[in-house]
C-alpha cells in the first residue's frame, strides 16, 4: 500500500464529537440514555428531542422523533448502523458500566478484549448497536516485529473487570 501524503489525511486531531439518533420513543430512549447508562439530560426540544451528555459537555447523543416516532428497528440485513461507541476512561470505569448493566438487568450482546481496548455490546430500545469501551495504555497495544496494531478479539475476563471495583 503506498503512503498517503500528509495533505491527503484528516487530522490526527480529529474526534468523533457526538452522536444523533432517531428513535421511535423519545422518552424510552431518554429513559435508556439516562437511568441505564447514566447520562444526563442537558436540553430538550419538546417533545420531540432531548441531548444528553457526560460531564456537562452540550451533548455527546441527540436523540429525536423527527423522522421516525413510533417507527421499527431495521430488520437484520439492512444498511445503516452497526454500532456506535463510548470510550470510558479506563478499566475501572468500564467495570462500573458493566455492574450497572448487572444491577438493572440489562442485556448485553457480547463482550470482547481487542488487545488495544476491552469493550461491553449492547443494543439501546431502538436497536442501535452501542460498544462501550476502554483503551489500554497506547504502550501495552499489541504490535507485530515492523511495529504495526495487531487487535484481535478475544473473551473479555469479567473477573479481572470487576476487580476494579473492590
């Protein structure tokens, strides 16, 4: 592969700021966002969107009816989107989000380590993919004998994980 120009590369300052869903249900999804995974509502359109964020920033998710109130989760095979994903600070912050998910009894689609991070699946009430993810340390990410990322996927050690907590 040949090397890209650095004129031909957005920039390594470049980050994915937020996230805006249709949803079917505001509420359900308000719901969701804020008492399962523990945002906080930080505006609202009325009734038919609401921001949430962590921390106080303007919003990380916006969540509307505008396209799709009382609509249907895509069927599997269709386009759209696969997952989005919430990078927590670290591993103990990660543990927290899984005993959360625990404690409400909240399914979980799977759970993996990736040698560069380990990461929660789930689906919100609208069926939208969520990982929520840890980095490890950018010098413990796996890489082969030219120096190159090698993830991989691999079971999550949930008894590892919630070790953080104690």
């Amino acid at each position: 592969m040949a090397k890209k120009n650095q004129s031909e590369l957005i920039s390594s300052e470049t980050r994915i700021g937020h996230i805006h869903l249709k949803v079917a249900d505001l509420e359900r999804a308000v719901e969701f966002y804020k008492n399962v995974l523990g945002f906080e509502i930080t505006s609202r359109i009325g009734d038919s969107a609401a921001f949430l964020s962590a921390g106080g920033y303007h919003h990380h998710i916006g969540l509307n009816t505008w396209e799709s109130k009382n609509g249907k989760i895509a069927p599997q095979g269709s386009t759209g989107l696969y997952h989005f994903a919430i990078l927590v600070p670290n591993r103990k912050e990660l543990a927290k989000v899984l005993q959360r998910l625990t404690d409400k009894k909240y399914p979980i689609d799977g759970a993996a380590d990736h040698g560069v991070s380990e990461a929660i699946y789930l689906r919100d009430p609208d069926g939208n993919g969520i990982e929520i993810y840890a980095d490890r340390p950018k010098t413990k990410w796996p890489k082969d004998s030219e120096g190159k990322i090698l993830m991989y996927t691999k079971a999550l050690d949930f008894e590892s994980l919630m070790k953080e907590l104690e």
